[in-house]
C-alpha cells in the first residue's frame, strides 16, 4: 500500500509538470494579452506605454524564462501578485473563493448520488417496466436541457413569481449583520438552495445511467445466478453482489468529474453572482490575468490527479478481485 502510494505521487510529479508547460504556452498563444487589453483601454497610450507595461510585468522575456521563473516561485506555492488593479497575491484570491466552490460541488454531489444511485438500480431490475420508461424519459429531458437555461427559469419561477428563494449571492445584502448565528446559517441555505439543486440536475442524469447500464450488465454475471440459486434474498443478491461491482463505473466518474466540479461552477456561479472559483476562472480569462489563469488551472490538475488516484484506491475496496498492483496507472 505504502509501496503504491508513493509510485502514483511520484509519476504525479511529471504529469503536473506537463500540464503546467502545455498550459502556460497555450495561455501565452492566446491572440491578445493583459498589456493589449490594458492599452485599448486607454485610447492615448503610446506604444512605448504598452512596452512598459510588458516589462513591468515580465512578459518582455522569452517564453522558457517565464516559465522557469513561475515554475521556481509555485514549489513555494508562490503563484505571483494578479494583473489586476488590485494586485493582489493569486494564492489569496484562490483561498477566499475555494470554500463557496467546495461547498456548492460536495452538496450536489451527495445529492446527485443519493438519487441518482437508487434511480439507476431500480430502473435496471426493473428493466421496461413503467418506472424504468418514466426515469429514462425525465432522465434525458433533463440531460438535455442547458444548464444555465434551467438555472435562470428556476430565478424565474422560484425567485420572482414565487417570491420563496433569493436569485443570486451568497447572503442577503440588506440585514445580514443583525442575524444570529442559525438564522445566517438558514440565510446561507437559502441561496444554496437553487445553485445546488440545479448543480445536482446537471450530474443526476449521466450518474443514473451509467449505474443502470452497470448493474444490467453485472445481474446477467455467473456469480448473481448462483447466489439466487442459493436462496438468498433478492434485496442481499442486489445490494451486497450486483451493487458493489456496478459501482465501478460510477467511482471512474468520479474520479474524472473532479475537474468538472470547478468547470462547471463557471456557470452557475455566473448565473447566480457567487464569489466562486469558477467565476474568479471566468473573469481572470477575460481579464488576461495569467498568474491566476495558471493558479486555477494548477488547482484543477492537482485535483484530477487526485480523483484518478482516489479512484484507483476505491476500486479496491469495492471489488476484492482488483489489488494495487494491478489497478490502472
């Protein structure tokens, strides 16, 4: 255990180095750049000006000196000061927007598990049946329907006409400072609500079927027959057989949804104005702010490694048959 745990951190270590060189020079290929957009916006600037803007920030040097210099100051976990007016260090701006992002993806994780789970078995043993045909239907409507569509219909409906949950923030602007402590606690759940419950539609509908498609495969195995030969239960046969080896699957999409969780908080962070990673991303590609562009995307390749190692070690625990040393690399 120890042995392979060392391996996979060790093989890590040249995969996130590639990420970041492949990363920094797509980021630096990008037509246009801080100074441009820094120059464009003052219509009287001189060219000179704009070179002097270059220099101030260091993007006057060759592509590798840059490069070696960020790579020298992130083993500090020195990610650099922002392009922005503000010039704030990168590592600040990333720590007080992280918690809103983890917040947001854990609680529509666990949500879309809870459902998605059950969904997906009981739509395979009970294959063609009217739940099955009733789930697949609601399944893929709500797979197919864009996400920041049904975010802002939900606005709509749930926020103006109904008038019982807020639009957008994370708290409301207007008395929050007099509240007690559970009665913030209940304000901060308000505004959760909708961005959580729509962060769960957008994983409910590939989670379920994945899970329907894995168990249909699993309960047509040698082993489910023998185990109802025996006379077992058919809830034990499904739950401690089939279940456990259908959840391969899901634990792969797990481990490769790491990522998406920040991805896809660019949109609902967006629509619903919440001081997220995601939106921290979005404004620092608009911005050409490149210290935080590399701070976020070294973010997320630490976290898909992570996912793809946590993976490795779930498959062990949810089937005997696969041992470390033959988990995938």
């Amino acid at each position: 255990m120890l042995s392979y745990t060392l391996r996979r951190l060790l093989t890590m270590v040249p995969l996130l180095v590639g990420i970041t060189i492949v990363s920094f020079l797509v980021m630096h290929l990008a037509p246009g750049g801080p100074t441009d957009l820094m120059t464009w916006e003052l219509a009287k600037a001189s060219p000179e000006a704009g070179e002097r803007l270059r220099a101030l920030y260091g993007l006057d040097r060759p592509l590798h000196v840059q490069y070696a210099d960020w790579l020298q100051r992130s083993l500090r976990l020195d990610f650099g000061l922002s392009f922005s007016v503000d010039r704030r260090p990168v590592m600040e701006k990333i720590a007080e927007r992280l918690p809103v992002t983890i917040i947001i993806s854990i609680f529509s994780l666990v949500i879309s598990l809870a459902v998605a789970l059950p969904v997906g078995v009981l739509s395979a043993v009970r294959r063609n049946s009217r739940f099955d045909k009733v789930s697949t239907v609601l399944v893929f409507l709500f797979f197919c329907i864009p996400g920041f569509w049904l975010a802002q219909l939900a606005q709509i409906f749930f926020g103006l006409q109904l008038g019982w949950l807020p639009i957008s923030g994370l708290r409301s602007p207007v008395g929050f400072g007099d509240l007690g402590l559970w009665a913030r606690a209940a304000d901060y759940a308000r505004h959760l609500v909708l961005p959580v419950g729509i962060g769960s539609l957008a994983w409910l509908a590939g989670w379920s079927r994945f899970m329907r498609s894995g168990m249909l495969e699993v309960i047509r195995q040698d082993y489910i027959r023998t185990a109802r030969a025996k006379g077992l239960p058919e809830r034990v046969v499904i739950a401690r057989h089939a279940m456990r080896n259908a959840l391969l699957s899901i634990i792969t999409l797990l481990g490769l949804s790491v990522p998406g969780l920040i991805a896809g908080s660019v949109i609902f962070e967006t629509v619903f104005s919440l001081p997220g990673i995601g939106q921290l991303m979005w404004q620092s590609v608009m911005a050409r702010d490149y210290p935080v562009i590399m701070g976020n995307l070294v973010l997320t390749a630490v976290l898909t490694l992570c996912g793809n190692f946590f993976a490795d070690l779930c498959y062990v625990f949810a089937d005997p048959r696969i041992t470390l040393e033959g988990a995938r690399e």
